[in-house]
C-alpha cells in the first residue's frame, strides 16, 4: 500500500536512501516506488521533473545538513570546537561508516557531469571552511590547505575502505587518526 506524505520535505530523506543503495542509474521509478512506499503518482506531484529534480533535491538537503552543521559552525565558531563538531558530526551523519557518502558516490560515476555543481561545491566548500578553521588556529595558509584536502579525502576514503571490508569501525578508527594527525 502506498504511503500518504504531505510534504515534499518528508520524501526526500527516502529518496536518499534509495540513491544511496543503488547509485542514481540503478535508482529507476520502480525501485524509488518499492521502497519509499509512495505511489509514481506522489512522486510526481512532489517532483514533476522526474528522478534529476529529485537528486538535485537530495543533493540539496545534503549540502544544507552539511551547510548547516560542518561548514557554519568551521567557518563562525571557535576553530578548535568547530574542527572537534565537524568530527562528531561526520561520525554521526555517516552512521559510524555504516552510511555511503551520497555526493561522493554521485562524483564517481556519470552522475558526475549531471550534478557537477553541487559535486564540487560540496567538497570545495568543506575544504574552504575547514581550511578557514584552521588558519583562525595559528596554521598558514598552504599549510591549513593541504590538511583541510587530506582531511577530507581522509573521511572519503575511511568511507569507501569501510563499506568496501564491510568494517564500519574501520570509519571510526580513521576519523581518529585524522583527528590526531590534524593535531585540532
């Protein structure tokens, strides 16, 4: 039985989870269907441009959960607490590893030049802001750069390994490290 959902807002974590497991080619209509439980015909109220405007919507809630509670608080808050926040936040959102990073899974196939805006400015984003933490806490600014990019590709990379081993703890263990060789 198809689910009743009032907002559009509601769909969208749902839609998530599907491009999450099957990447956004393997996410076709029926699948979207199965399991968010809603019928096409919900789905196109809440999203009449089809399966691109629901990842551009998915995207977008990524970017305002990460806007909201990574690169705010690195780029306004106490540089030492904000770079302690952007750990525990990461830990959290991606579920201690457990959880694929939907942009960058989107980066890795040809999703890429479909949503190329939001694939960057996701990353760049968080590499300025994290990079910005840093600088306010007495590192130069090459310096704050390239530990800002290995940090980063750091969480990317501790993602992939641990979904790859299917060793979610492997994720917690890497954000350690990280977290001393960052040294905040």
């Amino acid at each position: 039985m198809a689910r009743t959902i009032n907002e559009r807002a509601d769909v969208v974590p749902l839609i998530a989870e599907v491009f999450r497991e099957f990447g956004y080619e393997g996410a076709s209509l029926s699948r979207i269907t199965e399991k968010t439980g809603l019928g096409k015909g919900s789905l196109y109220h809440f999203f009449p441009g089809g399966k691109e405007e629901m990842a551009t919507a998915v995207l977008a809630d990524v970017d305002q959960w990460f806007e909201r509670f990574v690169y705010e608080p690195l780029r306004q808050d106490d540089p030492a607490s904000a770079v302690a926040g952007m750990w525990a936040a990461v830990d959290g959102y991606f579920r201690s590893g457990g959880r694929v990073c939907l942009v960058g899974a989107f980066a890795l196939d040809g999703t890429r030049d479909m949503f190329s805006d939001a694939i960057d400015g996701y990353f760049r984003r968080w590499i300025e802001a994290l990079r910005d933490a840093l600088v306010r806490h007495g590192r130069g600014d090459k310096a704050a750069t390239m530990d800002a990019e290995e940090a980063v590709f750091g969480i990317q990379g501790a993602l992939v390994l641990a979904r790859a081993l299917r060793d979610p703890s492997l994720f917690g263990r890497a954000l350690k490290r990280l977290q001393l060789r960052l040294g905040v």
